[in-house]
C-alpha cells in the first residue's frame, strides 16, 4: 500500500504554480507542452512528486522562463484572513505574543533549537 506524503510545494513546484497561472495556462496546457499528464504537473506543483532534473529545462521553455528561475523561491501569497491574522499578532504586546507561540508550541520549538 502507497504511504501518503504530505503536500510540501517545493520552491520549483510553487514557481512553477505561480507562472503557469501568471500566464493563464491549466496544467493540461503545460502537460500537452511536456508530454506528461496533468496530474503528474499538479503533483510537481504540490510536491507530491520530485521534478526530475532533465525536465527543469523542458519545463521553464513551456512556462517561457530561464531554467534557473525554477530554483528561486516562488512568491509567497497569503489569504488575506492569513494576513490579517499575522498583523493583529503583530500588533500584540511582546507577552501576548510570546503567550500565543508558547500557547501552539512554538516556544519548546525555538529553546529546543538554541540549545543545538
């Protein structure tokens, strides 16, 4: 039985997202351009798939980019209730902030981290 990965867009997968919408292609449209199918272009996207190498070049031609541009960071788009979220936090006093993070565990995480 397959074992589930979870869903962890790489920076090639969330470039190649964001291009291909960019420019009002589907991923049937960048899949006829490869010869791949569209659910193999969603799983690079979403990073369920590795990209192999030998296709970065193939795919940055059917997206019009340079092929290292595919290992840049994608931009990151946040909903805007994501980003109201993050201003209210911001917003907070550094006791509440630091309550909210020990609150969701963040805190463990960074002492954990420091002491490496």
């Amino acid at each position: 039985m397959p074992v589930s990965r979870p869903e962890t867009p790489t920076h090639a997968g969330a470039t190649i997202r964001h291009h291909r919408k960019r420019k009002g292609l589907t991923l049937t449209d960048v899949a006829n351009a490869l010869g791949v199918s569209a659910a193999t272009v969603s799983r690079w996207e979403r990073g369920r798939e590795l990209i192999p190498f030998q296709r970065r070049e193939e795919i940055a031609d059917a997206l019009g980019l340079e092929p290292a541009r595919l290992l840049e960071p994608g931009p990151v788009v946040l909903p805007a209730e994501d980003r109201r979220l993050l201003e209210a936090y911001h917003s907070l006093p550094p006791g509440d902030r630091a309550a909210i993070r020990e609150l969701v565990g963040l805190r463990r995480a960074s002492v954990e981290r420091a002491s490496c």
